[in-house]
C-alpha cells in the first residue's frame, strides 16, 4: 500500500509503500519513553522513505552512540520519522503522522531498546 504522512503544520511531508500497517511499536528506550509516539512495527529502506520538507525545516536529534538519528520539524516540533539504531540507515515511521492510520486503536508491539 503507498502511504503518505505529515508533520502537524505539513512542512515536513514523507511517503512511502508498506504492506496494511496493523500494528504499531512502542519502546522503552529513554528518548521513545519522552516520546511516547507509536512508531511502525517494520523499516523503512533509505531510499524508500521519500521525503519533501521545505528547506530549513527539518532537524535532527542524537545522543550516546550518535547511530541513531531522531527527525523533527522546527516549526511544529513534531517528530515524524528516525533513522534507527537497530538497523542503521533504515527508517521507522510516526504512525501518528501517517494518513488514514489510527494510531490509537492500532494493537502495541513492546521493544525493549532500553535493553538494546
Ligand atoms: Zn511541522
């Protein structure tokens, strides 16, 4: 299915082909636990995360290993997707920005990437 998604003011838009999301993943690592988004349960390939944000817009956040790389919009402050530690490179989604996708009804997958 191609999904599209957006910050909350729509400066940072992305899009992307994924099989029925159904699930959603939440973590327990210090950064998603201050989040608390509901994340996808699956990665994105880099070049399969296409990305139109207007300039300037998106930023970007890491600490401790510096691998992994958390974006956001500095005009709405939303976080809409990182780069993963996990999987270097590879993307995870915030599902709260995906179109058409309840992430409040959606069944939780737990990681434990405190433990990671
Ligand atoms: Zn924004």
């Amino acid at each position: 299915m191609d999904y599209s998604g957006s910050c909350h003011c729509g400066a940072v838009k992305f899009t992307f082909s994924a099989d029925q999301i159904t699930e959603g993943l939440r973590c327990n690592c210090s950064i998603c636990l201050k989040k608390g988004a509901l994340m996808s349960n699956f990665f994105i390939a880099p070049d399969d995360l296409r990305i139109e944000s207007e300039p300037d817009v998106l930023s970007s956040y890491q600490f401790a290993s510096h691998v992994a790389k958390h974006f956001f919009c500095n005009n709405c402050g939303i976080y809409s997707f990182h780069q993963t530690k996990r999987k270097p490179g590879f993307y995870r989604v915030n599902l709260g920005c995906v179109d058409g996708i309840d992430s409040l009804s959606l069944p939780v997958v737990l990681a434990d990437g405190a433990a990671f």
